[in-house]
C-alpha cells in the first residue's frame, strides 16, 4: 500500500513539475494584467467581472484545481524570486 501512495506522490510531484512553466506563464500573465488594470483604477473584482466567461472558467480553475497547486505554488515563488530585483527599484 505505502508503494503505491510512493508513486502516486511521486507521480503528482513529476507532473507539477512539468507544469510549472506553464504555470509560469499563467503567473506571468495574470501579473501584467493586474498592473495594466491598476494604471487605469480598475480593481481586481471588475477585472474578473470584464472578463469573458470562458476566461472566468478558465482561470477558476487553473486556481482552484488540486491537480495544478503545486505548481501554481511553485510557479509564484519562481516568479517572485525572477522579479524580486524588479518590484524593489
């Protein structure tokens, strides 16, 4: 029984790992949009309202999926670190 959680966890942790840089990406992405929002005073709640509802779908669930958590954690520390010099300045 503790082989097959092994290579279940093994398997989750191999996946996340492959999706970071599409994570990454995501991150990324979500970041410029909420800059290009703040610089016109729209806020985080009318941004998610303007969205198309595909796009809502969407990014409920690359945020909400257990499969994708990992990664998105991940991916946000990357992120973070990558533009720690930026935000600082």
């Amino acid at each position: 029984m503790s082989e097959v959680l092994m290579i279940f966890v093994g398997g989750y942790i191999l996946l996340s790992l492959i999706l970071i840089p599409f994570q990454y990406r995501y991150v990324e992405q979500m970041e410029k949009m909420r800059k290009e929002n703040e610089k016109k005073g729209v806020s985080q709640g009318e941004m998610m309202e303007n969205m198309k509802f595909e796009e809502q779908v969407l990014h409920a669930n690359v945020q909400g999926s257990m499969i994708f958590f990992l990664a998105n954690i991940l991916a946000t520390i990357v992120y973070k670190i990558k533009h720690r010099e930026k935000n600082a300045r």
